[in-house]
C-alpha cells in the first residue's frame, strides 16, 4: 500500500489503527500476585492433603479473614474454599486412577465424608468418583 501511494487516507488509517492497538496493548496490566496471595497459594500447593483453614491462610498473608478472602478472589477469580477445592479434586483425581478407594482419598485430602468428597468431586467434574474411573479405564482400555 505505501509503496503504490494511491490511498494515502487508507495508509494514514491503517498506521493510525496499528499505533493505537500497541498503544492499548502496553497499557495492559500485568497478572501478578501480589506476595502475600502468592506466599498462601504456594502452602496451598504444597500442603494440599493439610487441613486448610481460611484463618490460617489469611494470619499467613498477615490480613484478616474478610481481607484475605476479598483479595484473593480479586487477584485469581475465585475464592479460596473454590481455588483449594479445585486442587483437592485435580490431586484426587490422580488418586482414583491410581487405585486409591475413595475413602481414602477423602480422609487423605481431609474431607469430612467420603460422600462428602463425592459431592464435592461431581460439582467439579460433573461426574462421581466411580463414573471418573470407568471412563478413564475405558478411554485407556478400547475394546
């Protein structure tokens, strides 16, 4: 286009749409944890199967209860029962096609049941526990 210079208004457009797009792009914020949030969800990461109390993780950040939960859903879009509940289930799942009984996995991730744990893992994955089993071992078992 510029070198035919047939339609400088095209050309002026089309430069002042690309400078207006990096403009935009390098406003941008950034995702970053802030080191408070980041220092709970790494115990969180690492002490998984740990019983993990929302007042324990927020004196951890040094904010209260109330601070420590707003934060965090601030910063990753969830709130922290919902983030630790979702790692259980990721870390359970393995568990299961491992060979785990359920009972164990829910006393392992401290869940309070073992029904429990199936309530909870069927709201994240939409299927039960047994369901996830079968269609795994079927998916790596074709007849």
């Amino acid at each position: 286009l510029a070198l035919g210079g047939n339609e400088p208004e095209f050309i002026a457009s089309f430069i002042q749409l690309f400078l207006h797009l990096v403009i935009s792009f390098s406003e941008k914020e950034q995702f970053r944890l802030s080191p408070d949030i980041g220092r709970t969800l790494n115990y969180i990461l690492d002490n998984i199967t740990a019983e993990l109390s929302l007042e324990e993780l927020a004196a951890l950040a040094n904010l209260s209860c109330s601070q420590y939960k707003q934060k965090f859903k601030k910063q990753l879009g969830v709130s922290p029962r919902r983030f630790i509940n979702q790692q259980k289930i990721e870390y359970s799942k393995q568990m299961l096609l491992d060979g785990a009984s359920i009972t164990d996995i829910a006393m392992t991730l401290n869940f309070t049941t073992s029904s429990y744990f199936s309530t909870v893992f069927k709201k994240y994955t939409l299927l039960t526990p047994m369901e996830y089993i079968k269609k795994h071992s079927e998916k790596n078992d074709p007849a």
